[in-house]
C-alpha cells in the first residue's frame, strides 16, 4: 500500500531570505517531499502557511497518512482551529513527523504537553548525529553517525516528555549534545521528532538525512483505519450494560444528558 505523506512549510524564509532562496528555490517544503519520493512506497505532496487553512483542510488531513512539519518564524501565525485539527488526527491514527525548529510549533506543545525549549547557536559547527538505537526502524541503512558539516546547535536541557525511544544523539563542535531523534504515541499516532533542518544549510540534500525522512515516514504510517470515535464519550445506561445490574443510588446525570467536559 501506498503510504501518503504531506509536507507542511511555513514557506516564510524562502521568500524572505536570499541565502535560504538559494539554497532551496522551490521550497524547503518542497526538497523534503522530493527526498520522499524517492521511495516508491511513497506519495508526498505539499502544504504551506499562505495557503487558506494552510492547505490542511478536513479534506486533506483525512487523505494523509503522515503529515511532515517544518516551521520556525511564524508559529504564531498558524490557526488555532487548525492546529486542533491537525492534533484530532493524529489521535485517530494518523503519523506526524516534526522538524527542527518545529519543537516550538503549536503543535508539538500541544501534543507533549510542555515548553519544548532548548539552548541553541546558529554558528555553521559540525554536528555528529549518533545512532543509538541501531535496530529501529528509523535507523535502517543508516552508518553509526551522520555527520553535517554545517547546522545549527540544539544543546540540552530539552524540556520534552519521556520519549518512547531516543534514535538520535548529537554532538556538536562547542560541546554540546542534543536528543535529535524522539518518538512518541499520541492517542492512535505515532509522533517522530527529528533536529537537524536548519534553512541557512543544505541539511535536507544530505542523503543520510533524506534516508531518514524516508524511513521515519514508514515508521509512523498506521495502516488501521481512522480511531474516528477516540474523543467520544457516549453514556452506557443500565438498560445496555452487558450484564443484568439494578440502578444503585443518586445520579448527577438525567436519561440522555451528554456528559461535562
């Protein structure tokens, strides 16, 4: 089966930058959804801020398997309705990958719960990506580090939750060290996040990287149908309980009242 990928970009330093422009005329967004589709396996196609509901309608979050997501100038800027939207489908099942700058997105607060905050440098260093769990699947094909000659440096504390499984960790040329590859659960989906992408710097041309993106995208596709009732709360009366019992006792609720929240 044929796993559908979109591609978020908040699509601001391109058009903003000429250093970003140059390094990627078409698009971050759209370099990253070229590295997918060197995957058979994978369609990928492309959204961004600008667009009216910026491009994540109903329509399309329901025809996505994965959404891959990179912002980091205008977080503020991205609706609220649709950041809820977006949260509402990952917990039916649907994949979420968050990149680099990413960590401050709306999104990824409301999904783990916490400030996502980190120390950082924006001085061109070497980074050493380790792989640390070499059996993941996110990890396939990949050799024991990657090196990038050129990022931006993440360094701990990360104030992130308890990851299932760290994949990634960094070094940097000043000394830090950074978890660069998280995943989680959310309700139904599974949420990957991954550090490097910094735009002043090929990062998304390096095909380690690529490789990455690839396999992070298999990992997170859940082929189940949509939990579409996960954020339900039906009332079960007596008279449907799957064993005979008798009403004991006061209730707060009347017959057919829905339940606070």
């Amino acid at each position: 089966m044929v796993i559908r990928a979109t591609v978020f970009g908040e699509n601001v330093h391109e058009n903003k930058n000429p250093i970003v422009r140059s390094i990627y005329p078409d698009g971050m967004h759209e370099t990253i959804a070229a590295a997918l589709r060197e995957d058979a396996g994978i369609v990928s196609s492309t959204v961004t801020l600008q667009e009216p509901e910026h491009g994540l309608t109903a329509e399309k979050l329901a025809e996505t398997d994965v959404l891959l997501w990179w912002g980091h100038v205008a977080h503020g800027e991205v609706s609220d309705a649709v950041v809820e939207r977006v949260v509402e489908r990952v917990w039916q099942g649907m994949g979420l990958i968050i990149l680099h700058s990413g960590h401050f997105s709306k999104i990824f607060k409301r999904l783990t719960g916490t400030p996502c905050a980190l120390k950082w440098r924006e001085a061109g260093e070497r980074e050493r990506l380790w792989v640390i769990n070499r059996n993941h699947p996110i990890a396939a094909g990949l050799p024991e580090c990657i090196e990038l000659e050129n990022e931006e440096m993440y360094g701990e504390p990360f104030s992130v939750p308890e990851p299932m499984e760290t994949v990634f960790v960094s070094w940097f040329q000043g000394g830090e060290v950074f978890r660069s590859g998280l995943t989680y659960q959310r309700g139904s989906g599974r949420m990957f996040y991954f550090r490097p992408g910094h735009e002043t710097y090929p990062t998304y041309y390096d095909e380690n990287v690529r490789k990455v993106l690839r396999n992070a995208v298999k990992w997170a596709y859940n082929p189940g149908p949509a939990w579409t009732a996960i954020t339900d709360a039906p009332n079960v009366p007596v008279e449907t309980a799957l064993e005979p019992i008798e009403e004991r006792g006061p209730r707060l609720h009347q017959a057919g009242e829905a339940g606070y929240r």
